[in-house]
C-alpha cells in the first residue's frame, strides 16, 4: 500500500500556495484544470520524497468542500492510496461491505478514483487511486 496523496481543504489557494512556498521553496505545484460545473479548484504540489498534496479551494459553497469547510474548517479532507487495478479495489470494497460512494470516475492528473464513505474507515474519507495508462503518479 502506498499513499499517493492527501487531500486538504483551503479556503484560498493563493494564500495556501503562498505558506507552502514560503515554508518549501522549490516545490513543484500544478494546478489542475477547471471542469466546466466543478465545486472545486485543485493544486497538485509534488514532494521530495512523499505523497502529493492536493490544495481544494471550494469554487461553491455548496459542494463537497464547502461544505466540508462550512463544517470542519480548513484542513485534511481525505488521503488517497494508490492501486495499481482500481476495478478489483472497487469490487472488493462493495463485496466486503464498504459504502462506496459512487462510481469509479476521472480525477485529478487523469488518474481514476472513487471513495469510500469516511463512517466505515474510522473517519477518514478514503480514497482509491490508479493511475495506469501514463497519467501523472507521484
């Protein structure tokens, strides 16, 4: 198991960009294009050695990080682990009885995901991620 990213939520992703900068000098971030209807902007920030950290700015107080936001406050929204075949993860979390939380669908960097509902892991949004096919890995 390898953890490919953790996912934190921010209110401004300037303003967190700024601190990451400031605290890492060097870092290599991308920010992720903007799909048409997203509730959400993204910044992929590569580390050294690490998982990728993934900046979302809610673009809508009403999607799933404004209203994480609205809730919880800034901060880890979930971690991602890397799968190297999404479609037997996700098989295999529905047979063992997880709540996975819709269908396997495209994330950020082209990479496949899907999650499963942080009341079965501890309170840890999870979530699975396969990045086969030349898509950005960390």
């Amino acid at each position: 198991m390898k953890i490919h990213h953790l996912g934190i939520a921010v209110s401004s992703l300037d303003e967190a960009l700024k601190v990451y900068q400031e605290l890492f000098p060097g870092l290599v971030m991308e920010r992720e294009p903007v799909r048409e209807g997203a509730s959400m902007e993204m910044v992929m920030i590569q580390t050294e050695t690490g998982p990728l950290l993934e900046l979302l700015q809610p673009l809508k107080s009403d999607g799933d990080i404004g209203r994480f936001i609205a809730r919880r406050g800034e901060g880890i929204h979930h971690i991602a682990y890397e799968t190297a075949d999404i479609q037997a993860a996700y098989a295999r979390c529905k047979e063992q009885g997880y709540r996975v939380l819709g269908e396997i669908t495209p994330g950020a960097g082209g990479c496949d995901t899907f999650f499963i509902h942080p009341k079965d892991t501890h309170g840890v949004l999870t979530e699975f991620v396969s990045c086969a096919g030349g898509a950005r890995e960390p």
